[in-house]
C-alpha cells in the first residue's frame, strides 16, 4: 500500500467482545439493535483505568477502533455502497466503508455500566452494538449531546430510511430458542428479531434475491446469532426461522 503521508504508530487500549463473531450479521450501524450487547475489556494497566475516571457519567461513548476484519484487502478511491444497493459509486470518504485509506472506524454505543475492577482490567457494559467480536479499540470519547447531535445535518445519499422487515418464528424455533435461553438472561430471541429485521444478508444476495421480490420467497439461509445457527427463509409475509441449531464446526 502506497504511504499517502505522514505515519503515525498507535497501540490497542482493549478490545470489544460482542456477539458477532464474523462480520456478516453485524448492524450496519450503531444503535440499530438495541438488544445487541458488548463489552469494551479495558487493558490491565493502572493508568487506563485512570483514565477512565468519570467517564460513567455519561450514558453514551464513541468508540475509536480498526477495522481488523475487514479482509486484509487494499482501500480503493471509489466504492459501491450496500444501502445504493451497488447501482451507483461515491468517494470511499463519503462512506463508512471498512476499506479506507487508514482502516479507523467511529461507533456511538450506550453505556449500561462500568466494572472497574474487573479480573484482568475495566470492562464498559455497552448496547447498540456493531462491532465484530475482538475489534481493536484505539480511544474512547463520551458523547456530548449539545456538541456531537446535529438535527438538522443532511446525510446525504444515506438519508433514506434503513429498511426492516418482519420476522416470524415457526413453533419449531419458538421451542429452540426457549431451550437455548430459558430464563431470557442472553435475550436470545429479542436479538434474533434486532438482527434479522435488517436483513443481515451479504449486499450481493440482496441484489440477487430481494426480500420483497416473489421470486426470491423460498430461498433459505442461516446466520450466526450468540453461537446458534438461525435458519430462516425468505417470505411473502418477511423473514421466516424455520429452525435453530447447533453451529457445525
């Protein structure tokens, strides 16, 4: 990769542990799935949970990471958004595309709570997640409503609502969930539906099989959620999960 200016040498502070152990099914953006929680594991050093101090003030953080699974692949000046359904190029600058010149992301997420004395270093309770599990964090802001809200900004190209679909359970699924989480304590469907009603789909078989076209009803796939592997299928009435099993390893 071609050095583009001035180079600068970072270190991780922690990482993030969240339910998504591979980016396909990871939100798209922050916020969009409430029941999708995390934790930022702090590393072991006196002077970051110094640091720290304060910082549970506030209900919400941004979160400075790298895109560390983003394939190993180079950044290209131009990209086909997923939301533009790959009709139509933009700058990968106005994008929040992991291919960047320098592969740093920016996440606001919800702070349920702060365990400072953790075994092995501060562990920040987040939701809203939409992260990968293992991303390195770089830095952490609080969020400050009257500097870091802008109602009136435009987004753009992005400004189009981000579409959900219903999601339906089968019996069969209903009983599976509820062996898997009996006492709801992983909120095990409740993220399910976060998850699915997004359409957590590879931009490539949107395009190929939307969930509105009828010629795509029928098709079935499956995604990882908390170590289960969801089988759902495409529907007239949304995403239907016919099932819920073990992941094959």
């Amino acid at each position: 990769m071609k050095q583009l200016g001035e180079v600068f040498e970072f270190s991780a502070i922690g990482v993030v542990r969240t339910p998504f152990k591979d980016r396909f099914g990871v939100p798209r953006q922050p916020g969009l799935a409430a029941q999708a929680k995390g934790v930022i594991k702090i590393n072991p050093d006196p002077d970051l949970k110094t640091a720290l101090r304060s910082l549970e003030e506030f209900t919400h953080i941004w979160i400075v990471f790298v895109f560390h699974d983003h394939g190993g692949k180079g950044w290209k000046p131009s990209i086909r958004p997923p939301r533009l359904g790959g009709n139509r190029k933009v700058g990968v600058l106005a994008s929040r595309s992991p291919h960047r010149p320098n592969p740093i992301g920016l996440s606001a997420v919800l702070v349920e709570k702060i365990d400072f004395d953790a075994e092995g270093g501060p562990e920040i309770h987040i939701g809203g997640v939409d992260l990968v599990d293992g991303t390195p964090v770089l830095d952490i802001k609080p969020y400050i409503a009257y500097a870091d809200s802008i109602p009136q900004a435009s987004a753009g190209w992005a400004s189009a609502p981000i579409p959900r679909y219903p999601v339906i359970f089968s019996d069969e699924a209903e009983n599976e969930i509820l062996k898997r989480d009996p006492q709801g304590k992983q909120n095990l469907r409740a993220l399910i539906v976060d998850v699915m009603e997004l359409d957590p789909r590879p931009a490539f078989q949107k395009r190929q099989n939307p969930v509105t076209d009828s010629a795509s009803w029928g098709q079935r796939y499956g995604i990882d959620v908390l170590g289960n592997d969801v089988k759902y299928e495409l529907r007239e009435s949304g995403l239907y999960v016919y099932d819920v099993q073990d992941l094959k390893k």
